[in-house]
C-alpha cells in the first residue's frame, strides 16, 4: 500500500540552511547543512506570473505559472554560522582561553549568497516518518531584533527562485521513516 497524499502536521522541529556553491546546467551542489537553532516559524507564499486573455468584452482565459516563493522564518538563537551564510560575511576566531573572540564581520563589499533551506516536521500521520520541505535557491536578509528584558528575536525574509539545473524551487515530502536533515 502505499503512502497517503494527505496529512495532519503539527509544528517545526527542525531547520537547516546550507550555502550553494554550484548551479549549472549539469551540477547542484551545497556546502554542509548548519542547524538553525530554536527555529519558531516558517512561512512560505508562492509568487505567480499572471496573464488575462480578454476579449469579446469577456474573460476568455487565464494563465499561471509559480515564479518564486517568498520565504520568512523565525529563530530564538543567534547563530553566526547561519548569518555568514545568509549576508556573505565573513567569520572570525581569535585568541585563546580566557581571551576567545568569534566575529562576523558583514561590510558594504559582502554579498549577499544563495541558500538551500530545509525544514522538518515530526507530527504527522505517519507513526515513524515525517514531513520536509526544502527551498533549493533562496536569498534572504536577516533582522535582528534586541530588546530590554526580552531574548533577541532573529529572522530572516527572501524569495526562493528555480535552479538552473532542474528549475526546482520547492518540494514537500511524505516520509514513512525519519532521519536527520542533510
């Protein structure tokens, strides 16, 4: 029997970005996938090219094609892992115990890199399996919000567009069995 088309599902649980390296006709390729640490949303909403054929004072048809996915989520640790990826920046260790200094530093030169970003979702249907989603190239701008008597709020907004390997701009996945995002 096969698996469901349909399902419940129920949370995050898990996000991961990874920096795209290469986008050709022939090759895809990521750098290793980091962990977006205490990821609290994720919303996406599609982007479509629109046509109306009119005439004879009627609507005689209409086209629509996905032209990109806008993307927003959410986060509750600042990782500066994932923001180097994101802005392009560059990451920094220094020093020695007790004198230990990480700094990203991001200048009017960084660019901005394209992204692969994935999610995952254990509550569903399926007793051991899950739900992924994934964006194959996205690119984003990160916020960060500080506050009195608040934990920082980061979040990060952009659009996912097609490969030019395959023109693949998302997938959601049906999983019978669950395993780590890669």
């Amino acid at each position: 029997m096969s698996l469901a088309t349909t399902s419940k599902v129920l949370g995050l649980n898990d996000m991961a970005i990874s920096e795209l390296t290469a986008d050709t006709s022939s090759t895809l390729t990521y750098g290793t996938a980091v962990d977006i640490p205490g990821v609290t949303k994720l919303t996406l909403t599609p982007s479509y090219v629109e046509k109306e054929l009119r005439g004879d004072e009627a609507l005689l048809d209409t086209y629509q094609r996905l032209a990109s996915i806008e993307f927003s989520f959410e986060h509750a640790i600042v990782s500066l892992d994932v923001l180097k990826i994101i802005t392009g920046g560059t990451l920094t260790a220094e020093g020695t115990t007790p004198s230990q200094k990480q700094t990203l530093n991001i200048s009017n030169t960084s660019l901005a890199k394209y992204f692969k970003l994935q999610g995952k979702i254990i509550y569903s249907d399926f007793a051991s399996g899950d739900v992924w989603l994934t964006l194959y190239k996205c690119k984003g701008q990160f916020k960060i919000e500080f506050q009195t008597e608040e934990y920082a709020s980061i979040s990060c907004s952009g659009k996912a567009i097609g490969t030019i390997k395959d023109g693949k701009i998302f997938d959601l996945v049906f999983r019978e069995t669950t395993s780590a995002l890669s």
